[in-house]
C-alpha cells in the first residue's frame, strides 16, 4: 500500500493561461477503436447475442465460448516455418482457402461445445443436412420425448425478473411437415430455479424473407418475459434449454437475444451494475469508431470480408479469427449502425494483403482486396437504387446511406519494400479515390519497425498516419511532450491505439492523460487517438483457484470489462470521457511552473527523418513523482474556458491559474476529479466504482485575476469556468 500523503507544497505550482488561439482542436481527436473480436468482446461483449456458437460451426477451433475447463488462453500458432510463405488466395467451399492459415486449427466434426445433452439426449453434428448452405453443420438430437440440449451463454446468460428475451432458430424433424414442438427454457445453473420459460411457436414472421433449405422451419419467441413466479427469478448464471416432444430433430441458427437491446443489435443491461455496456460507449461521445481491427482484420483465409457479413445472420458463413471462431453476427451492417447509434461516424479498416508473421500476397492479387473496399463503400453510401449493394442495404432495413467517409488501410504494416506495403496501399487506394474522390485515408503509421519507404514518405498522398504506443506507466507518464517536437513535414498523426500497460489502479490514470494532454497542445498535428483495447469478456473461470485464469481475456488492460452481469471501467476510461466532455474548439497558451518534466528523449531515429518510429523513451532526469501537467482550450463561442490539470505524484499539489484575457473568470460551472482513496485503488467487477468522477473538494477558489486549485495526489482535474459576458 502506498503511504498516507505528505502535506501541501509551502509554494503553489502556477499555471499562466493566455486567451490568444493557438492550435484548432479537432472534432475527431478522442475516439474510439473497436477491435470487433479481441477478449469475446464484440460476440460475448457488446453484441447482444446470448448464444456462443449459434450457427455449429465451431467445431472445438481455438477457445470456445461458455467452456470452463480451467486452461490458459491458446497461443496462435505463428510457425517460423512459415514465417516468409505467401498464401494462396484461392478460395474453396465454405469459405476455405487451399492453405490454412497457419494459427487456424483444424475443425472437430465431433465438437458441438458449449452445447450440451439434457434428459439422456444423444447429440452429434451433423454435417448432411442444414438450412443454409453457407453454414453445412447442425446438430442432431435424438432421444425421444423430453430430452432437450442446453447452452451457457458466454459463461453465462444473467436473468432479472421482467427481463424479456427475442428466440428465433431453424429445426426440423425427420418426417416430412410435422412440425417440431420446442419449449425454450431459463434456468438457474446453481439451484434449477426454472426463470423463464414459453413456448416456441413455429412460422416466425421473417421480414428478411430468408429461404431455407426445404424440411428446416423457422421459429421463434418474441418478447419471452421473466416473471419470477417460481421462484427466485433472478440468476447472474443462467443457461438457455431447449426441450422437444419428438424422437429427434434437426437444430440450428439458434439465436436469443434481450429484448431491450439497443437497436436489437447491442448489450444494454449489465443487470448488476449501474450502467449499462451502450451507454459506456456512449459516454465516450467518439468523434469516430475504427473498426474491425486490428490483427482481427487480418488472415488471407480467416480475414474479415465485409461482404461475407452482410445479409441476414443466420445465413452468414462465419470465420475464425486469431483464436476464436466467429458467427459474423456482428457484421459491417451492424458496425456502421452501432456508429450511427452512438450519434458518431465509422473508420472502416480494409485489408491490404498482410498477416502476422507472412510476407504480402502478390501485389496483383490485392486487386480482390480492393474491390472489396470499394464494395464496403458502395454498400455503405450509394445511393437508393443506384447499385446491388444499395439493395442489400435496403433489405437489411436501412435505405438511407450510412455516409462512411474515412478508411484506414491496413493496420501496422512492417514490409516497406517496393512489393510491401507501398505498392498495396498505392493499388487499393487508388481504387477507392477513383471511385470516392472525397474519402479520408488513414494509412499505418509508426509502431516499432523502420519506415523507411512507408508511402507516407515517398511521395503518396496520406490524409493521416497511424501510431500506436503501449508502454508502461512512467514511460508514458514522460511523453505529454511526446509530440512538441515531432516534425511538421511528416503527415498529421492519428494515435490509433495507446495504452499505459501494466497497472490498473488510480495512479495509472496520470500516464495516460498526460499523453492525451500533449495531443491537445499538440492539436496541429495530432487530429485524432483511440485507446486499446476497448472490449473484455472479464469471466474468471470457476475451475482453478491459483493461478487465476479470465477465461474469455487474451490481452488484460481493456477499457470496458464485462461478464454476464456486471461491468466495470478502467480509471483510464473515466479519463476519456472527461477529456471527450471539455474538448473545447481552440487550445490557448498554457505556461506551467515549474514546468512539466518530461525527463525522455522524445524522438528516436536511425537514419533521418524517414526512419522515425515511435520512440522507446528513456528516463534521464526527473522521478516520475515530480511530474504534472495542464492544457487549456475555449469554446467556438468563446464563452468557456476548459482547464485540464494531471498530478502525477503522491504528494498533493496547489495550483494557482492565472487568467490574462480581457474578459475576467465569471464563474466556476464544473470541477471534477479522478482520484481515489489510495492510488491502489482499482475497479474490478466487485467495486466498479473504487475509481470514478467525483465534484473537486475544496471547489476551486475563484478570484478576480484566476482561481486556485487543490489537486489531490495521482489525480486528473478538470475544470470549466464560464467568462464574463462584458
């Protein structure tokens, strides 16, 4: 535990602020990137979909959903035996290319987990018969009358009473038009408690007039209420039944998801919490979301295809990503209409022929991939009844254009050669200009290797570059004045992925608000930034005690972390959602004394301005004690003053603001901190609120010349005060 706090400084720290412009602060600069599949945090996180492994075709691949078997997570296999081999792109039935890449494994014909036998039920898969030719499996149950098959949901399904539930599924029996007679059960794991249960009615209404395979009817529950009547009615730990009165039937595109999600499509409640997964993001008020990836977006074979997630979901083929099979049900429509919710914009990622650990395709064979990117576009913006993909939406439910006007392509790139990345951006971007002439492209930028002969740097139009930095905390807490240096010449700066990995309690807020401190001064340059992960199914497996094992986590520092029925944020997300809240339009100048120590090298180059990277910065002066910082920033109106303020030490610090403008401080309308009790102090999903905005007390003492204020240690403030209309 750290020790109690010495007493206040004798002298007070000074921060001069000045009312001329300097920089514009952009629109875009705190948003968010939504790494679709990393943690089961798009299926099994913010995708409302209850049911892992709804379409049978997980066949046992990489880590299945709902299974609590105590194992660590699977590494990818990333043989260096196949380190320099380039894939063939050729694609065979049901989306399989003629090479595996080379982390997929291969598929268990035998494996229909987490799907279990109920009632003395014999299951298998069966790979003869299914309602969509785009997913070949389904599961057979045989047994007799009131047998039955149960799923756990991603570790699973939280019931409140009065929750109310959407079913739908594809079935058949074995005899040509009888019908099949299915109840869809909620039971409690832990006593039986049945929670909710109903009837499932056959012929469901099914607007996207999706035709099955002949013998597979849809059916399905609208609206199916939790009522609690016997008894308990409530359960963190639900699994979802399904009980038949025939000798066996045919089961697939099972799908069940809560009748309150947002749009029918994301996660609402988190029953216990306070606040649910939506309005999280929500809060974050992203000036974009980058979406699907990241290495998600990557794999020749297992690669996200934009055009394979299209349609109605129970007809989607499905893929594997880097560890874990993937029903698309959270495809590019649901993508750009999670953005469209959130009141933002999507930065669709296109695939550029790269994957972990492999040389590029053929450049020519990139052609495929920007056509594909040119696909997405049409599909997101074309006009009604202008083209196909302009249909497809229309049937999906969406006439209107969704309006996509940013695109990242590729995501860190490492092979700047001449057949590397350069000549597949220059390929697949020249497709998309030629077509969106308008569109803004985000190219990969610095994340570790040499850059040498990035297209950024040769002559090719870039609108941004893409940097990533993850580093431990009191590294970053060195580099607010990471980019007060970086060179002009270079292209405008997107940070597109950054974290302070490592430490999870108060004092890891400070690093990285620091950091966003020195976009914000740095507002020339840097336009926009996105921390990452965003996403984690959080489920500690019930099975080992020591070590512990989050079962649903492959990479441990994410800004939303959920299980079935409980939610909690980082300290870091709190910082961006205040700094997302008193962005303001316009950065004034801002004088700290003393002033911030930065205490790094900021730049690291090898050979010239070219081979820049992000730096691997090196303390050489002060302790990461002695740090603070603070920016200022004004409203288009000019009627507010926006006052950000790090304290990144364990020692209180008093700061006295000096105001220069010719209109005078009038009032103070908001002061709030991030701090806790002690700078351990960490949310998990037993106290979600251990580390959480609160009003700054004392309130700032307002004069007629400025104001001061009290920052507690390894603190944010952030303060608004209005100015005086004379």
């Amino acid at each position: 535990m750290i020790a109690p706090s010495p007493p206040l400084p004798s002298l007070p720290s000074k921060l001069s602020i000045g009312s001329e412009i300097i920089h514009d602060l952009s629109p875009l600069l705190h948003s968010l990137f939504f790494e679709t599949e990393i943690n089961f945090g798009g299926e099994g996180g913010v995708y409302a979909e209850l049911l892992p492994n709804r379409d049978l075709e997980t066949l046992g691949r990489g880590r299945v959903a709902g299974v609590e078997d105590g194992t660590t997570w699977p590494q990818p296999y990333l043989g260096s035996d196949h380190a320099e081999e380039p894939f063939s792109t050729q694609e065979l039935g049901q989306h399989r290319s003629a090479t595996l890449d080379p982390h997929e494994p291969a598929p268990m014909i035998t494996d229909y987990r987490p799907w279990s036998a109920l009632f003395g039920a014999r299951l298998w898969v069966d790979n003869a018969t299914a309602p969509f030719p785009a997913n070949p499996h389904s599961l057979r149950v045989a047994g007799g009358p009131g047998v039955g098959v149960a799923n756990p949901g991603y570790w699973g399904i939280a019931v409140q009473p009065g929750s109310a539930f959407n079913l739908s599924l594809y079935a058949r029996t074995g005899a040509a038009g009888v019908a099949v007679r299915l109840r869809a059960v909620l039971r409690s794991v832990s006593g039986g408690t049945v929670l909710a249960e109903a009837e499932v009615r056959p012929a469901l209404s099914d607007p996207s007039s999706l035709a099955a395979r002949p013998g597979w009817a849809r059916s399905g529950i609208g609206g199916a209420r939790a009522s609690g009547a016997r008894g308990g009615g409530a359960s963190a730990n639900a699994r979802f039944e399904l009980l038949i009165d025939a000798a066996s039937f045919w089961l697939d595109a099972v799908s069940l998801i809560p009748a309150d999600a947002v749009g029918g499509l994301f996660r609402r409640a988190a029953p216990l919490s306070t606040r649910d997964a939506f309005e999280r993001l929500q809060a974050t008020r992203p000036g974009f979301v980058r979406a699907p990836g990241g290495n998600y977006l990557e794999g020749i074979a297992d690669r996200n295809r934009a055009a394979a997630t299209l349609g109605p979901p129970a007809a989607r083929a499905g893929h594997y990503n880097s560890a874990y099979w993937v029903t698309d049900g959270l495809g590019l429509f649901e993508l750009l209409t999670l953005c469209e919710l959130l009141h933002s914009t999507c930065q669709m990622s296109i695939y550029t022929g790269y994957s972990m650990g492999r040389r590029y395709v053929p450049v020519a064979q990139s052609e495929t991939f920007a056509q594909d990117a040119v696909d997405m576009l049409d599909f997101a913006n074309a006009a009604p009844a202008s083209s196909p993909w302009a249909a497809v939406r229309e049937r999906m439910g969406h006439a209107a254009p969704f309006g996509l006007s940013r695109v990242e392509v590729g995501n860190e790139e490492r092979d700047m050669s001449g057949e590397g990345y350069p000549a597949h951006y220059e390929l697949i971007t020249r497709r998309l200009w030629a077509a969106y002439p308008s569109l803004h492209i985000v190219a990969s930028g610095r994340w570790g290797p040499p850059i040498e002969g990035s297209p950024c740097l040769t002559g090719q139009r870039c609108d941004l570059w893409d940097d990533h930095y993850y580093r431990p905390p009191d590294v970053m807490a060195a580099m607010g004045g990471e980019y007060d240096r970086y060179n002009r010449s270079l292209p405008k700066v997107y940070v597109g992925e950054f974290a302070a990995n490592g430490a999870t309690g108060a004092s890891s807020l400070g690093p990285a608000a620091i950091f966003m401190i020195g976009f914000e001064r740095n507002a020339d340059v840097v336009v926009a930034s996105s921390f990452a992960p965003l996403c984690n199914n959080s489920r500690l497996s019930r099975v080992t005690v020591q070590p512990l094992v989050w079962i649903g986590t492959q990479w441990a520092y994410n800004l939303v972390n959920l299980n079935s029925s409980r939610l909690f944020v980082l300290p870091s997300y709190h910082v961006q959602t205040l700094f997302s809240s008193a962005l303001g339009a316009h950065t004034l100048p801002a004088t700290l004394t003393p002033p911030y120590a930065q205490g790094v090298k900021a730049f690291s180059r090898r050979r010239g301005l070219s081979s820049s990277k992000p730096p691997q910065p090196r303390l050489t002066t002060a302790p990461p004690a002695s740090r603070w910082i603070a920016t200022a920033s004004m409203d288009a109106r000019a009627r507010l003053v926006n006052l950000k303020l790090v304290n990144y030490a364990p020692n209180a610090r008093p700061v006295d603001v000096a105001w220069s403008g010719e209109r005078a401080f009038a009032r103070v309308l908001n002061a709030t901190v991030l701090t806790a009790a002690s700078a351990d102090a960490q949310n998990n999903l037993s106290m979600p609120d251990a580390v959480a905005p609160a009003a700054l007390d004392p309130p700032p003492a307002l004069g007629p010349t400025g104001l001061s204020i009290a920052m507690p240690p390894w603190s944010l403030v952030v303060v608004t005060v209005a100015l005086d209309d004379q």
